[in-house]
C-alpha cells in the first residue's frame, strides 16, 4: 500500500461527510423530508451505500447534523461575542433559525432528555458570554440569565409548531420573536 493512500481516502471521507451535513441541514430546513435519506444522498452527490457508512440510520444523522448546526453557531456567537448591543440581532437571528429549521427540532424531540438537555446546555453556554456583556452594558434586563434563553427558546418554537401551515406557523413565530425579544432588550 503507497503511503499517501489512507490519507486521500481520508480527505474523501471527510469531504463526503461535510457533504452529507451540508445536505442534511438543506433537506432538514424543509417543512416535511419525506424521503430524508435517499434526498440526502442525491443532494450530497454520493450513493446511499457512503451516506448510511457515515450514518446508519435517521438518529445517527440527526445527532450529527444538530452538532454540526451547533458548530457553525458556536463560530458566529464567538465572531460577535465583542459586540454587546449585536446580540438582540444575534438572538433574532437563532430564533428564526430555529423557526427554519422545525424539522430537525422534531427529530431532536425523539432522543432521550439527557441528549436533548446536553444539546439545550450547548446552546446556552454559547450565550452566556455574550449575553453577560450584553447585561453588563445596560442592553438587557438585569435579571436575565442564561437559562432564561431556554424559556425563550421554547416559547418560540412551541408557537411556530403551534399550525401545520409553514406560512401562518412563520408569521406567528415571527411575531413571537418581536415579543420575546421586546421583552428581553431595554430601550435605547
């Protein structure tokens, strides 16, 4: 075996894999997958056989699509961590992406509390920084805590999951997100 021949497939399997996230999270953004692997695979640009070594079955790929999601989220929270005043649109920003992405929450709901407590906590340690220099600056409420985002959280995605029709679920979590978000910023 030629020495640089692991690490060519190596890079193919890593190339493979962020294809198949990328996909996944397209596919997961819509209202319903459907199909949801062989649409993964198609828009991936790989056979069913190379997404199902990667992931064998729907919870495998959830996981890692939600981690996935949860990384490029990290690195944008991080990115604007500096900018006390930017995290009401920060937090617009991830409630509507949450909005946008009800089937991948759904598919979340199913793994067990622990994993979905895991991922909650993720995503509030993330904030917290930001959301202290953002209290600290006189920009929010004195008395919001990091685990106030899980009420927020919630509180948006229970209204957009509130109808089955995408265009009145948006219009009323858009809604929500103003009040929400109201209530957490002060007025300048």
């Amino acid at each position: 075996m030629i020495y640089g021949t692991p690490t060519a497939r190596r890079r193919d399997a890593q190339r493979n894999r962020a294809a198949i996230l990328e996909a996944a999270s397209e596919v997961l953004a819509r209202e319903e997958p459907g199909a949801l692997m062989p649409e993964i695979a198609r828009r991936a640009g790989i056979g069913q056989a190379t997404l199902y070594r990667h992931f064998p079955d729907r919870t495998a790929l959830t996981a890692a699509v939600l981690g996935y999601q949860m990384e490029l989220l990290e690195t944008r929270i991080a990115a604007h961590s500096s900018d006390p005043a930017g995290l009401r649109l920060l937090l617009r920003d991830v409630l509507h992406s949450l909005i946008g992405m009800r089937a991948l929450v759904r598919l979340a709901r199913r793994f067990d509390l622990a994993t979905q407590q895991r991922y909650m906590r993720r995503l509030v340690t993330a904030f917290a920084t930001p959301l202290r220099r953002a209290r600290d600056h006189g920009h929010v409420r004195a008395d919001l805590t990091p685990d106030d985002l899980v009420l927020l959280f919630t509180m948006v995605q229970s209204v957009s999951e509130a109808t089955a029709d995408v265009a009145s679920a948006h219009t009323a979590a858009d809604r929500a997100v103003d009040l929400v978000l109201d209530g957490v910023f002060l007025p300048d």
